[in-house]
C-alpha cells in the first residue's frame, strides 16, 4: 500500500460521488485530456470510462508513476516528472482539457506560471478543471474591495473565466487534509487586455500587493517614479488601498509601464 507523501502534498480523492461530478464538468468523450497529479488513479479510471481520445497524466512521485502504469498499462500516457518542469505548450499538439487536484503546496504557483506562460496565439487548453484549498480558491474568484482580493485574482482574470462548481469536505480525501476544498472551472477569455510581456503585470501586482494594507501611493511611486498624469489620466486614487483597485485598472498600469520602461 502507497502513504501518502506529505512533503509533496499528496491528499487522495476517494469519493466516487465527488470524482463523478468532477468528470462530469468538462467534456470528456474523443477529447484530448491532461490530468496533473492523479495520484492512486481513482480520477483517472473515472475519466477513462468516458471514453477520451487520449488521457496524458504528470505524475512526479516515482511510486505512483509505477503503480499507474501497472493499473492502466498502454490506456494512459504518464509522464514521470515536476509539473513545474514541464513546459506545458509543448505536451501535446492538440489542446487539452484538463483536470488536477493540485498539490497544495505549489497549486498557486503553478496557476499563476501557466497564466503568465499563455501564448494568446496558439493556447494549450480549452478548459481547466482544477482542485485547489478552499482558501485558495475563494481567492482567486474573489472581486474587489474584498479581503481574499489579491495578485492571484488579477492574474487570473486578465486571461480566464473563472467559476466556482463544488466545495469538498476533508472527509472526501485520503488522508484527510485539515481544510475544506474547492473545485473551479477555468475557460481563456475570447478578448482580453493586451500587454507586450505578462512579466509587466506581474510585477505591478507584486509590488502593489506586498503590502495589502498600506496605501498604494508608496509603490505607485516607485514604479511610476512620482508621475501622477498616468494616476489622473486612469482616474486612481492614490490613497487606495491595493485591494480596492479593480482588475482593469491593474491591466492599465501594466499597459502604462511598458511604455514607461519601452
């Protein structure tokens, strides 16, 4: 029997019920499906009995990569590595759908890599079906002016819609975590705000959001060196606090810093 390994975050879905719903969310049949982090592979046998065109999972921990390979012999395709190690624009030539239950650990990191690695001309997915730590996840869905409003929501929504579908109770999980999860669905957004380098927005939002409760007047200056025609121009008050700008207002400021930096 396979422990769960806490240095990689490893928590195993076992509610049938709760892995049904998740495969239910995207379409799976003659689809091309990308799942990160299957774990024992009780998602895995779940998305096989809906018939995909092909099923690609990541699976770094080297146990697990041995044991799914003996459970599904030649139905899946596994690749043994790091999910931070792979480039994701190149591990299929079609697009993906994909599922994952992130390990908690580095799900927030590996959202916020994806988002900024997105090439807009030729994009890898058409859905992302992703677990994440209810705390996380209320962050990523939240709006402004509210106080899971982050760097993480303004990422996210520059390129994707993004919804709630379930909560899932620690009792859903082997072993069971300390924390409620959720689960969200992802889709790329037809037009959004254009920007030479994702790395601008970036760092605006960690610059302005390393300090959440101070005013935005300090690292607007730093970044804009005291220029207040861009603040009056996008109608800005300085005297905010960074959660309660809106994400249009961040995609400006990137915009407004490219062009400061050519």
């Amino acid at each position: 029997m396979i422990r769960a390994k806490k240095s990689l975050g490893q928590n195993f879905l076992i509610d049938q019920n709760i892995i049904e719903k998740i495969t239910n969310i995207a379409k799976i049949e003659n689809k091309n499906i990308l799942e990160v982090g299957p774990g024992t592979g009780n998602l895995t046998a779940a998305i096989l009995k809906k018939n995909p065109k092909k099923l690609i999972v990541i699976e770094k921990d080297d146990e697990l990569a041995i044991l799914l390979k003996k459970k599904f012999t030649n139905k899946i395709k596994i690749i043994n590595k790091d999910i931070l190690k792979i480039d994701e624009n190149f591990v299929e030539k079609e697009k993906l759908t994909v599922f994952g239950n992130l390990p908690y650990n580095i799900s927030t990191e590996i959202l916020s890599r994806w988002i900024l690695n997105l090439n807009n001309k030729n994009l890898w997915f058409d859905h992302l079906v992703l677990m994440f730590q209810k705390e996380v996840a209320d962050r990523i869905i939240s709006k402004y002016n509210s106080k899971n409003y982050g760097r993480l929501t303004v990422l996210t929504n520059w390129k994707l819609n993004v919804k709630k579908i379930l909560d899932i109770k620690p009792s859903c999980f082997s072993p069971r975590p300390k924390i409620d999860s959720s689960v969200l669905f992802f889709e790329p957004k037809k037009n959004f705000y254009k920007l030479n380098n994702s790395k601008s927005l970036e760092k605006i939002t960690r610059i302005f959001f390393m300090h959440r409760r101070k005013m935005i007047k300090k690292p607007y200056n730093q970044l804009f060196n005291g220029n207040t025609h861009i603040s009056s121009t996008h109608k800005i008050d300085l005297n905010l606090r960074p959660q309660n700008l809106d994400c249009d207002t961040y995609f400006k400021l990137a915009n407004e810093y490219e062009k400061l930096i050519g």
